[in-house]
C-alpha cells in the first residue's frame, strides 16, 4: 500500500518541470504576439505616455498652422485721399444796406395795378434790405413784392425774365388775392413822401373798428399827403380810389371820434372804396 503512494508522489513531481515549461513558453508566445501587433500600431503600449501631434510639424495633418501675433506686428496701412475742396460758385448780389429810400407798403398782398396787372417782374432769395437796394439801383424797378414768411421778393418793372399779365402798367397797391406779401412801392418823386404803410381793403380804423378825430377835403393824392406829413396829430389817411378825396386821420378836424385817442392800424374792409395811408 505504501509503495503506490509513494510511487504517485514521485511522479507528481516529475511533470512539474516540464508544466513550468509550457508556462513560460504559452507566456514568451503572449508577450511576442503583443509586442508584434504594438510594432504594427493595432493596439497601443501599455504604460507608454503619448505625445500631443505638433501641427505645424505633422506633414499629414489636414490642418494649417496659424500664426502667432507679436508686438511688431501692424495692420497694413491703407492710404486715404482727401476729397477735393469744391469752392462754391460766387453768386452776385446786392449788398446788405439799410436803403436810404422812401417806401408806401401796402401789406395787403403782392404788388399788383387796380385791376390785377402787373408789369415784368424777376425775383431772388434775398432779404428785405437787399431788395430794397436793388429796387432802388434800378430805374425800370417800380417797387417789389416781399415775402411775409421768408427771404424771398418780386421786383417789380425790372428788366425781368417773366412775362407780364399787362406789359407797360404802373403798380398801385397790394392784391389780397396773395396775401403772404407785402407790396412796396417806390414814389416817382421822392421828396413828396414820408414813410407810410398802405393798406388798400379800405377806410382807416383801429383793430376795434374804431378811428380819431377827423377831417375831410376834397383834395388830391399829393395834397393829402403833404398835409397829413406837415402835420404832426395827423396819423395818416384814407384816400378815396374813385375821386380826389380824403380824410385824414388823427388831425384837429370837426369830425367826432368813434375812439378817441385811438390809434389807427388797419384798412376797414367794410368800406372797401378807400386806401388807408399809416404814417411811420
């Protein structure tokens, strides 16, 4: 009995050698194969650290490198040009002078004759002081129209480039018809007129419709106004448009007063058959 046991340990030891040796050739045969398939780049290393690609330096990148700004670094300098200096073209006027002549204004509009003519006429942007003077320079310029709302004015008689709606008349008064202008009219003497504002929609009143004292004669135009001018109560006049006849306003006449004391300021459209003459 005990001679077969002992002769199965002895065996027992005998195959450990050669197990051994399978061992460690099935593990030389493992690492072989992972080291070849490693060389061929199936799998990876173990414990092998992996560096980042460079871009700049993989010639099989699909990626370009980019550049790195430094402080020498400039945008590019575009050239610029000026634009050229356009100088505006000069346009002759007349100079900007207080006129030294003597004007009847008929506020109630644009310059017309009694029965809506008028002579041929040009017209600028200019200011009332320029108007004055060119009216004034110019012999064929029987008065002109000026604009209540800007720098605008009609000479009119000039040697224009309209046409006239009634070639050869003489400008009388204002046509309410266009009232946004004022007409002022230029005397053909002008020692025999002050300063007046002339208002043709009718007899002289305040702006209640009432007048001063009052006196009336049977006198011309130039009459009436040489009176009213030398006398220093008359505040100006109504001239009748049919007759020689007036009556002057403010004076020391026999006439009562609808206000005493008052102030005329207006032409009276109620009595259309008069132009009232406002001495300044």
């Amino acid at each position: 009995m005990s001679d077969k046991h002992d002769e199965k340990k002895g065996s027992f030891w005998t195959t450990v050698p050669g197990c051994i040796t399978a061992i460690g050739g099935l593990v030389s045969v493992v690492i072989a194969g992972v080291v070849a398939l490693s060389a061929a780049g199936f799998i990876q290393p173990p414990f092998t650290a992996t560096a980042t690609p460079s871009l700049a330096s993989n010639s099989n990148s699909n990626f370009e490198s980019v550049p790195v700004a430094t402080n020498t670094d400039h945008p590019p300098i575009i050239p610029t040009t000026a634009p050229p200096t356009i100088t505006p073209a000069h346009v002759s006027q007349p100079p900007s002078v207080s006129s030294s002549i003597n004007w009847a204004i008929d506020t109630t509009g644009v310059c017309r004759d009694n029965i809506g003519g008028y002579p041929r006429w040009s017209h600028y942007d200019w200011a009332l002081s320029q108007c004055e003077q060119a009216c004034q320079d110019n012999p064929n310029c029987q008065g002109f129209a000026m604009s209540k709302e800007r720098n605008y004015c009609q000479l009119m008689g000039s040697d224009g480039s309209n046409e006239a709606s009634n070639p050869g008349t003489q400008i009388t008064r204002g046509d309410k018809a266009q009232p946004d202008y004022a007409c002022y009219l230029k005397s053909a003497d002008q020692t025999s007129i002050s300063f007046w504002i002339m208002d043709s929609t009718g007899v002289c009143r305040d702006d209640t419709g009432g007048y001063p004292r009052w006196s009336a004669y049977d006198w011309t135009f130039s009459q009436c106004e040489q009176a009213c001018r030398d006398n220093p109560n008359c505040q100006g006049f109504a001239m009748s448009k049919e007759r020689n006849y007036c009556q002057l306003m403010g004076s020391d006449g026999s006439n009562a007063a609808s206000n005493p004391g008052t102030q005329i300021t207006r032409g009276d459209k109620s009595q259309p058959g008069y132009v009232c003459y406002i001495k300044r």
